[in-house]
C-alpha cells in the first residue's frame, strides 16, 4: 500500500513528521538542535567554514569552540554538498588543505568499498574481535561524563565530531566487547550523516578489524580533547579508562572475495556519461540525491520528481526522528520551488510504470530498485575519484 502525502509547509516539518511519519520513529518528533536540512543551510555552511587551522583543530572536542570539524557530513551524506564541490570550494593553508582532503578521500573511500561490496562490508577485513562472553549489558556509563556528554550531542543533534564517535566506538567495542555491529546501528539510529559506507567503516577501522590494533579511549585523551570534563565527573578519582585498555584478541574471518579487485567496475561506478533510452516522465529522487545540483534534478528543471519515504525500510530501521525531519526540512524546500511528489510506502510500487530519470547512486538498495523500474534516463554519480579495479584491502592501498 502506498500513501499520497501532502507537501510540508516550510516551518511545519517536525508536525509534519509525527502526523504523516511519526509511527516509523524510534523517538517523539523533534528536530536536531543544530542542523537544518535545508540546501540554503548547506550552502551557507559551506560558505561560512574556514580551513585555517583544521589539522590543528579537527580533534578538539570541548568546548566547543575549539572545534576545528567543518560540520558539514549532513549535508555531504544526502548529496547538498557533493564532494567534488566541497574539494573544490575550499582553500586555506597548505597543511590545512591537505589535511582536510585526506578527510574527504577517506570519505570517498568508504563509498568506493561500500559501492563494490554492498552490505558484505561487514566482510572486508580480515579480523573481528572474539567474543568472550564478558560484554555488558549496555557499554555506555552514562555516569561517565565522557560518555554521557558525547551521547547527549549525539541524541540531541545527530552529529559528533570524529573524535567523539571513536571515543563512543572504542567504549563499546574494544573494553566491553560488546558486538561493533551493534553499536554502528545505534550511531545509525542518530546520526543526520548516517550511512553504511562511512559509520560501518569507522566502527570497524575502531575496532581494528583491518589491523588486529584497535584504537584505545582513555582518560588522557579526554583530559586533552575536552579539558575540564573530567573535574566534572563522578568517577575523577577512581575513572575506570585510566589505564590503556588491552588490546582485545581476534579472530580470523572470511575476507570477500571482490575486497583485492573489481571484477566489474562499472557495476560499483555507474556510467561514466548519461544514459538516454528514452525521454522521462518524473525525476527519481532519494535520500542520496537531494542536492539542487543533483545531475538528474538539474538535467529537467520542467520535470516533477518524486520521492518515497521507503515505509517497509524505515519500519525496520526505527530511525530517530530528527533524522526525518533534516529531510522533510529539505522537501518544504524543494516543494516550493518546483513540483514534487511525497509518498509513503515501497518504492518500486510507488514508481511502477513510471519513466524515470535518476542519478545513479552507489548503494545496494538503489541498485535492487533500478533493476525493476523503468529508467530512461540514468546520470552518473558525482564521484570525487571514479573508482578502479584495485585492492580496498586498505585506505593505503586504494590511495596508490
């Protein structure tokens, strides 16, 4: 079954979430406290970040003020801001520049692994902590104010900065032992820039699953990042990340055969220059492809486009709701500017039938539906490097 839903009203979309959505939601409708999904946002975010200092600064979690991250994965995850357009917008010192491009391709690279493996990421690598039975109920002491701080951001916001998440990451995996996958679902839930390319990667490079060396979180990196928290936690004298944590024993796992090489490139990259079979009734748009300047909704200005909050998708996850609200703030906006249809169900049935002009986007839920519907029209996906054939075994690796 498949619902018509009427156009958000800019202004209204947290009331427009809970009537229409709010029974898909793991929490009661709100926004994020900081960010607004909206392309005006995201090009005045872009506009208003300054590189000088950010190898510095990019670390520094408290206060705030001392951050030096951009801030800008929200808009980067849902296509506002393409990372070729981020690459080439900003400048600053040399080492800052560089610095924050190692960023962006490490980004990249979570996309290029996830475009080639799908969801047998959580196969890549070649060792997964063991399970010794010792993990606790929940690894995050919200006494802790380490913990609860980072956890509070992250709940009320969607976002942390990277320090932060593999702060959180490392507490639940490396000195609980409680399962990695478990905790990037909870990070899942959350995060406005949450995907499976980059949350996954980054809970498995924590967890050392690459490397057999995980990362440690312990008090000194909080007495450095964030100076002053410690003084304010219960557990100052006697806190339990003092010491260095032990690095947790692993286990071989099964490596995907496609991790060293690509035997179809042009399956995980998409085409190279767009391709036409026939002239388009409506514009496809997903939650990867929602920027102004996404090549299919820039190609036909004169086309309605069409989006489909995936009911089937979002039941299952149980997302939290800020997380539907960022793109309900984006919809009130494309909807006042040129004509576009809501709709609440499963996709393919929303657009059976339909002739459609898309972008291609490198993700396995895109793939299954575009091999159903009628695509007349495919655009290729914005890539910062178009991927090759090579060993993903490693960022090192993809960078050669």
């Amino acid at each position: 079954m498949t619902t018509l839903l009427p156009l958000p009203e800019p202004g209204d979309e947290v009331r427009w979430v809970a009537e229409h959505l709010g029974d898909l939601c793991a929490d009661e409708p709100h926004r994020s406290g900081r960010f607004s999904g909206t392309q005006a946002a995201a090009d005045a975010a872009l506009a208003a970040f300054d590189l000088t200092g950010y190898a510095r600064r990019r670390n520094e979690v408290l206060p705030a003020s001392r951050r030096g991250a951009s801030g800008l994965s929200p808009w980067i995850r849902h296509g506002q801001l393409t990372l070729p357009r981020v690459w080439a917008a900003l400048d600053g010192p040399a080492a800052d520049r560089r610095k924050f491009r190692d960023e962006l391709r490490w980004q990249e690279y979570a996309r290029h692994l996830y475009a080639r493996l799908g969801e047998r990421t959580g196969e890549a690598l070649r060792r997964v902590p063991a399970d010794d039975g010792t993990a606790s109920a929940e690894p995050w002491d919200r006494s802790m104010r380490c913990v609860a701080v980072n956890l509070e951001e992250l709940e009320a916001d969607g976002w942390m900065v990277n320090q932060t998440r593999m702060w959180l990451a490392s507490q639940w995996s490396v000195r609980h032992g409680a399962d990695w996958r478990d905790g990037e679902d909870r990070f899942f839930t959350h995060l406005l820039d949450g995907s499976r390319a980059a949350n996954r990667l980054g809970w498995q490079w924590t967890v050392g699953t690459a490397t057999s060396k995980a990362y440690g979180f312990s008090q000194r990196q909080v007495r450095r990042r964030a100076p002053g928290l410690c003084e304010t936690c219960p557990h100052q004298d006697d806190c339990p990340i003092r010491a260095w944590p032990e690095q947790p024993a692993y286990v071989s796992a099964t490596v995907a055969p496609r991790l060293r090489r690509d035997p179809d490139v042009a399956r995980t990259a998409g085409p190279e220059e767009p391709v036409l079979q026939s002239a388009p009734e409506v514009v496809w748009l997903t939650a990867e492809s929602l920027g102004d300047d996404d090549p299919a909704l820039s190609a036909h200005p004169e086309l309605p486009a069409v989006f489909t909050f995936d009911e089937p998708l979002l039941r299952r996850l149980r997302l939290s709701s800020k997380r539907l609200v960022f793109l309900a703030d984006r919809l009130a906006e494309l909807g006042a500017t040129r004509e576009l249809e809501l709709h609440r169900g499963d996709p393919a049935q929303v657009l059976a039938g339909r002739s459609l002009a898309a972008t291609f986007t490198p993700v396995p839920g895109w793939r299954r539906k575009a091999a159903v519907l009628d695509l007349a029209e495919v655009h290729p996906w914005p890539w910062l490097e178009r991927p090759r054939s090579g060993s993903l075994a490693s960022f090192s690796a993809w960078s050669r």
